[in-house]
C-alpha cells in the first residue's frame, strides 16, 4: 500500500500520439512522439510492439504518466509511461489496452 500523498505526487496527462516507429534491433519496443502541449514534442517509449503497429496508435489520445524520472532503453530516453490494462489472452499472455479518454480532450489535460 502507499498513502494517498504517494499517489498524489503521480501526474497522469492525456496524450496524443503524433509519431510512432519501430525501434531497430527491438523486439518489444516502440518510439511515440507524443503531444502534450508542451514546447516540444515528449517521446516515450513502450514494450506494447509486439501487439500493435506504429499506424494504429498514431492520431490517437492515451493516458500517460508524466512524471516519471526519465528511463534509457536501447539508447533512447523516455519521459513517461503509456499506461494501460492487461487483457488475458488464449496463449496464456496478458495483452496490453491502452487506456483513453472516451471522448476527445485537449493534450495534456490532467486526470484526477
């Protein structure tokens, strides 16, 4: 368990997916250049390729958590964390949903 000020200091933002790629040599991971209406674009990077394809996440708002403390993996550096829910599958693996808002919202609106 963790106390509700833990929890308070977790910022979850929507995003919306502007740029995805493959990252060479990854079997797992993909490259999201995602908006948040911030200054610059934020990339982040997410171990969900072997589920998804860059074409189906880009246009499309997920929730983010954004202030994580930035991770290098594979020689790239991601500032966030796409956050989503694990469906079980027939091969016994827990595929990953990307949660998003049910309606469209401006990038970087915060979740509460």
């Amino acid at each position: 368990m963790i106390s509700y000020d833990d929890f308070a200091k977790c910022e979850f933002r929507v995003g919306t997916v502007v740029l995805a790629e493959e990252i060479v040599g990854s079997d797992k991971l993909l490259k999201l250049q995602v908006d948040f209406k911030e200054e610059q674009l934020r990339q982040i990077l997410s171990g969900i390729k072997q589920w998804y394809k860059p074409s189906q996440l880009i246009g499309k708002q997920f929730v983010f958590i954004t202030n994580l403390e930035p991770r290098v993996m594979m020689g790239l550096e991601s500032k966030g964390m796409i956050l989503c829910a694990d469906l079980s599958t027939d091969l016994g693996q827990a595929k990953p949903i990307p949660l998003k808002p049910t309606s469209k919202v401006l990038p970087g609106t915060r979740i509460r």
